[in-house]
C-alpha cells in the first residue's frame, strides 16, 4: 500500500512542479509556453535528476538531503535549456495548429456541392472522392 502513496505523491510533486516550471519559464523567457513544450521539459528535466540520482545518490549508503538544491537546480538547468532550444529552432506560433493545416473549403464551394449532389450530377461518393484527391494534390 505505501507504494500507491509514494506514486500518488510523485504524480502530485511532478504536477506542481510543472505549474512552477510553467511560471518560471513564462517569467525568464517571456514567451507563452505550450503544453506539449512544458510537458517535455519537464520530462526531461526529470529524466536527468534521476540520471543525476542514478549516479550520486543511489550508491551512498547514507542518504544526505544536502544534494536536494543541487538535484532541483539540474531539473530547472535541464528544463530551461530545453525551452530555450526548442523556442530559438521552433518559435512560437511558427507551425499552425493542426485544425489549421488544411485549407477549409469556401461557403460558395460547399453551396456548389450541395447543389451539384441535389441535382443528382455528384453522388456524395463521388463527391468525397474529390475532396480526397483535392486534399492529396495541395499537400503532397
């Protein structure tokens, strides 16, 4: 049972620790960070303080909490540098969001079709097939 609660408390401290990371970030590099980006700095940043862990703590017989400023200071370095890198090669808003990839049709399009379908000159098969090879020629 005291391992449900061990997982229960990390899942908590990782959550808080992403809302301070988020804060920080927001306030260091002025730019709104994602989710996705926070997500995997945070990740990252944890990866390497059990790196670090995996290293220097784990092996001493007696454990100090002397390295806990040192581990906290690693999962920030890590995390920040993350979203440094990953703000000067991707900035913000550079790619659209995925709801924007394709471009929508033009209401006197969809009122084309809705008439064309109407009138019994498209069947709706036929007229998703257009639609199918229409999105495959504009994007590759």
């Amino acid at each position: 049972m005291s391992v449900f609660w061990d997982v229960l408390v990390m899942a908590a401290l990782t959550i808080v620790f992403m809302l301070v990371l988020s804060g920080f970030a927001n306030r260091i590099l002025e730019v709104r960070i994602g989710v996705v980006r926070l997500v995997l700095a945070g990740l990252l940043g944890l990866g390497a303080r059990v790196g670090f862990e995996s290293q220097f703590v784990w092996g001493e017989q007696a454990y100090t909490p002397a390295l806990l400023p040192v581990q906290i200071g690693i999962v920030f370095l890590v995390a920040i540098a993350f979203l440094v890198l990953a703000e000067l090669l991707v900035p913000v808003g550079s790619i659209p969001r995925p709801d924007r990839w394709l471009p929508a049709p033009t209401l006197f399009q969809i009122f084309g079709y809705l008439l064309a379908v109407r009138s019994g000159l498209l069947t709706l098969r036929v007229l998703f097939d257009v639609f199918r090879i229409r999105r495959r020629d504009e994007h590759g």
